[in-house]
C-alpha cells in the first residue's frame, strides 16, 4: 500500500492508520459515536493484508484484557470505544499501566455522565490525564483536532507507548470521529517480527522466564515499583510535550482548548481579530504530559486565558496550575454533546476575561 | 538401624523414583498443607516436561490463591485481573497460534466474576486449555462464599450454611460448558488421590495434545480441597470432599472427542 489521499471519517481513518502502522491484534466493542473503527476493521479483512488479528469481544471488559494478553506477548495492540465503555476498561488499563505494557486506546469521547448522549463531548479529560483507574499512573494522552491527525497519532501513540512501556490514549470525540475530511494515509508498514525482550513468547532455555504482572506484595518493592513509575512520567514531561500555536505572537488574550475546541477557537480567534481584540490559540496535542511550562510562558505575555472545552470545565484546572495566579484564566464551554460555536466563544471571552 | 535412615543415605541415584519438574521453579509454594494446588501445579509442569514443550507455552494466573503461580513454573506467565483469564489467553492464542496456551483459575475467578469470559471464549471455541479448581470457596481472601459453595455449605460470607433462598444455587460451570459447540474436550477430575491424580495428568496431557488439532477449548475441572477454608485437617477435608462435592460435582468425562 503507497502514500494515498482519501475522503474519510474520522473513525475510518485511525482504523486503516492502524493496519498501516502495523498494528498485530485490535479487540473492541460495539459503541456510537465510535463503531465504525470495528466495522472498517472486519470489512477490510486486515487478516488477509497483514495478518493483523481483528476480534469483536462479548464486553469493553473483556476486550481491553485481550489488549492486556496481547500486549503482553509484545505485539502492538489497538482497541477502541465511546466514554461509558472507556469506563467499563478503566480495570484493564490500571492493571496495562501496572505492568508496564504498552498498548493503544481510542475514546472517541460523548456526552455524559452515565449513558449520557451520542454527541461529541471533551467531559472525559480528567479520566484521561488523572489515571482513570485505581492507584498511581498517568497514560500517554494524545488529543487529534482533524481526520489527517486521526491517523498520523496512531503510529505516534505506538512509538511514545513501546519507548515508555505505557499505555497511549488518542482522545478524540464524536465530531473528529463522525465528520469527513481529506486525508494522507501512509504506506504500509510491515509488522514487526520480533518480541521485545520482556514479551511473553514461551521460554526459551537461554532467557529467565518473563513474568507480566502488575502485583507484588511487598510493599517496600511496590514503593520502589511506584516511583519507577513516577519516574517515568517526570520524563515525558521533560521530553513528550507536543503543542501547537496558533496567531500567539502578538496575542493579548489566549485560548486555550484541544480537539474539536481547537477547530471552532480558531474561527474565534478571527472574529475577535476582526473586532480588534489580539487573541491566540495554544492547543495542547499531548494532555498528558501536558505544556505547562509553554502555558506558563504564556501568562507573561497576555492578560487573560480562557480554556475552551465541551465539558464542565476540566483543562482549565491544569491551565490554572499553570498560570498560578499570574493572569485570570476562566472556563467556557457546552456540555452534554453540543458543539461550542465560534460567537460563543468570542462573547465568553468579552465578558469572562476582557471585561471581568 | 534407624539411624541409617537419613536423607543422605537414601537419596541416592539407584534409590530415585521420582524428581522435581524441571518446569517448576524451586521456589517454595505458599499453598496450605493439604491443600490441592501443589499437586496440580505439580502433574501441569510434568505434562509440560514430558511433552518437551516448555518454550512453546504460556500460562496464564488468576486472582486467588494460585495468583503467585507465576513464581512457581518455569514458563513465560502473564497474571491477570480477576476473572480475566480467558480473554487474555483469547488474545496470546490468537497472537500466537503456533503456541500452547492455558489458563489456570479458581472458582471465584472463572465462575463469579469471569463469567463472561469463560463462557464466551469456550463459545468462540478458543484453542487454549482452562484448568478450572473448584474447591468451593473463596481461599485466598479468607474463606468466603464462592459462586460452587454447596448448598448448606458454611463460609466465611454464609455462617449459617448457603441458603439457595437467600444466596442462589451452586453453579455448575463445567456443565454449561459443555454444552457449548465451541468446547472439544471437557471433564472434571480431582488430585486427591495417586489414582486421581494420574487421571488428571493425562487429561492434561490430551488437552494439549488436542491444542494442536485447533478443534476448540478444552476445559479440565479439578475438585479440590480448602482445609484452610473449610476448617478441617487435609485428611478430613479430602473424606469431606468425597462424601460431599463428588455427589454433587461427578468425576468424570464430560465431553471426549470423537475422532480420539
């Protein structure tokens, strides 16, 4: 398969993304705004293009423990939901994180809480970038804002996930997963052949065995075992931080939001320009880690920040820390899947930042 | 003459008649005296030696008291959530089709929470081996009511005796299996005793073999003992056992291929 253009969903991007990145197994489950990913899958028979193992699971449960299986084989391995079945994997991906297997999961994110709605929604943030699960970790959070970066983050999340044996969350939502675009696939890439060397592959007589586990019982090595971890974390701060800026130059106000709210900020930001108020855009591509020192840099330069998410308010907080008091930095968004618009945004930002 | 009779002077070469598997590791086993594990861990690692096939396969543990398994066999190992077993070894078989892949889970672990996993990979007829230890109770958290708990039975959780008004009936899970087109071989057994455990060893030994055919899931069921758990001697626990899970829980085959 060469480099090739194509008028794609979302969903159907990051699922033919992932063949060619040279995914080996994708377990999921059933769930709008996110079932295309499977139903891409299977109809592409990726058994017959790669040898890429596509299974439909009885349960999120049970898929994300087949991420766990496979995973822990080496393999690269993908699975994909909607917000309430990202919850019902929450027990795998601690127990992912715990042992240190790097895997890939996709929350094309919808109104909550509980069912919730269909819609798109950004209300998942803090199970995102917190842990989600029980105990210490933090997963690789990527956020795409197009079909194009649907696609692109798939081998991204896969290379960050081996080279910190952690699991990669791409955090989309129903609007980046539902809606058309162009977008550049690239060529095929081969799976690859061998395990790393901590896979369970069968013990072979010039290795110990190797032993996938998220559990030991003496507390002392497991406070060992925790700032390992902590450890690990500290450096993707150092090292993982994407972003991007968009009109911050000269801007003295900033917006500040990720995914679908990055979109519709950057209409805001031409309204207001038009309005002569000089606003700019920083959107975070990594949510975890996430570029408080850039934000941070920020508050220097302009008088106000306002986070733009489809949710309660949940990024802001992290801008908050950022900031530390240095410049007001208030929340705008809509929740309970309705898409914030461009005029909203510009009026939130009169009246919360400009005029408050 | 007694004082002849040491370890040094009878283990010798010409004098041995047994020997540890070299698929176990030698790590002492936390397991309680008397308790059924061992010797199941033990005809698990000797099938796996006998069949030369310990670079080819990959267990996976449960949650419960054989959760530390992975510390006693010599082999590749991933522990799973509770209950979770089966969808693991779903995955590594399907990753791995070349190798053997077993899960082993408790009664707790296969037959409450993974309930969904057990039946649902012996419908797809995943090509793996699930050894299923049923002792009736949950052993490792303390001896509370399992989902196999015998009717009137006493727990931790039913300090009454089970009452199947108020807590449900005992679940026979390798029945239901059974009866599932994706399973090829299913049978229930015990290790109680050197005949017992014989029979055991070879039903392990077909279930891989069977492996190899790609015909579906073999399910082996062991009955076993919680002296621990059921307050007993071993010795009491293994008549218990007899007198009161064998009736309910028979030995024997429950589904055998045919072409075998």
């Amino acid at each position: 398969m060469e480099k090739e253009l194509r008028l794609m969903k979302g969903n159907e991007a990051i699922a033919e993304a992932a063949i060619r990145a040279g995914t080996d197994g994708y377990f999921g489950y059933p769930i709008t705004p996110q079932s295309e990913v499977l139903e891409y899958l299977m109809a592409e028979k990726p058994h017959e293009r790669t040898g890429m193992v596509v299974l439909q699971a009885e349960s999120e449960v049970a898929a994300i423990n087949m991420v766990y299986g496979g995973a822990g084989c080496g393999k690269k391995i993908m699975t994909s939901s909607s917000s309430p079945g990202i919850s019902l994997k929450q027990e795998g991906i601690t127990y992912i994180a715990g042992a240190e297997l790097p895997c890939l999961i996709l929350n094309v994110v919808r109104g909550g809480p509980g069912l919730g709605t269909i819609q798109p929604a950004q209300s998942d943030y803090f199970q995102a970038t917190k842990g989600g699960g029980h105990g210490d970790y933090h997963l690789i959070v990527l956020a795409p804002s197009s079909v194009q970066e649907m696609a692109d983050f798939v081998e991204l999340a896969y290379d960050l996930a081996f080279k910190y044996r952690n699991p990669a969350m791409i955090l989309s939502d129903g609007a980046i997963g539902q809606m058309m675009e162009k977008v550049w696939l690239k060529p095929q890439k081969e799976r690859s052949k061998e395990a790393p060397a901590w896979a369970t592959t069968g013990k072979t007589p010039d290795r110990e065995r190797n032993i996938i586990t998220s559990l030991d019982l003496d507390s002392n090595k497991q406070e060992q075992f925790n700032i390992k971890l902590q450890d690990k974390y500290r450096e993707m701060k150092e090292k993982e931080v994407r972003y991007e800026e968009f009109q911050c130059d000269d801007a003295e106000y900033l917006l500040v939001a990720y995914g679908t709210s990055a979109r519709v900020c950057q209409k805001a930001i031409q309204l207001a320009r038009e309005e002569g108020i000089k606003a700019g855009l920083l959107r975070p591509i990594t949510l975890f880690p996430f570029p408080t020192k850039e934000i941070r840099r920020m508050a220097d330069q302009v008088k106000g920040m306002l986070s733009v998410e489809m949710s309660a308010g949940q990024m802001v907080e992290d801008v908050r820390l950022a900031v530390n008091g240095k410049v007001p930095v208030e929340h705008f968004g809509r929740m309970g899947g309705i898409v914030t618009n461009a005029e909203e945004v510009v009026e939130s930002l009169k009246t919360k930042i400009i005029g408050g | 003459m007694a004082e002849n009779i040491s370890p040094k002077t009878i283990i010798k070469p010409e004098n041995l008649v047994h020997k540890r598997s070299s698929v176990l590791t030698d790590n002492t086993m936390h397991y309680c005296p008397g308790c059924g594990h061992g010797t199941a861990h033990n005809v698990l690692a000797e099938v796996i030696e006998e069949m030369d096939i310990q670079q080819d396969t990959i267990g996976v543990t449960p949650v419960g008291c054989s959760v530390l398994m992975y510390n006693y066999m010599n082999l590749d190992m991933q522990e799973a959530a509770h209950g979770r077993a089966p969808a693991l070894a779903t995955a590594i078989k399907r990753l791995l089709p070349e190798k053997y892949v077993f899960t082993y889970q408790g009664d707790g672990d296969l037959a409450a929470i993974g309930t969904a996993e057990t039946i649902h990979s012996c419908n797809r007829g995943e090509n793996i081996l699930i050894i299923f230890i049923n002792n009736g109770i949950y052993g490792m958290t303390g001896g509370q009511m399992a989902p196999t708990t015998l009717e009137g039975m006493k727990s931790s959780t039913s300090p009454y005796g089970r009452d199947k008004q108020m807590m449900g009936n005992p679940l026979k899970m390798t029945d239901i299996v059974a009866t599932l087109p994706g399973t090829y071989y299913v049978t229930r057994q015990s290790v109680h005793k050197p005949a017992n455990v014989r029979k055991t060893k070879k039903a392990i030994r077909k279930a891989f073999e069977y492996q190899k055919l790609n015909k579906g899931t073999c399910f082996i069921e062991i009955v076993s003992n919680c002296p621990s758990g059921w307050k007993m001697t071993p010795v009491e626990s293994n008549k218990w056992m007899e007198e009161n899970m064998f009736p309910f829980y028979p030995l024997g085959d429950f589904k055998v291929p045919e072409d075998k």
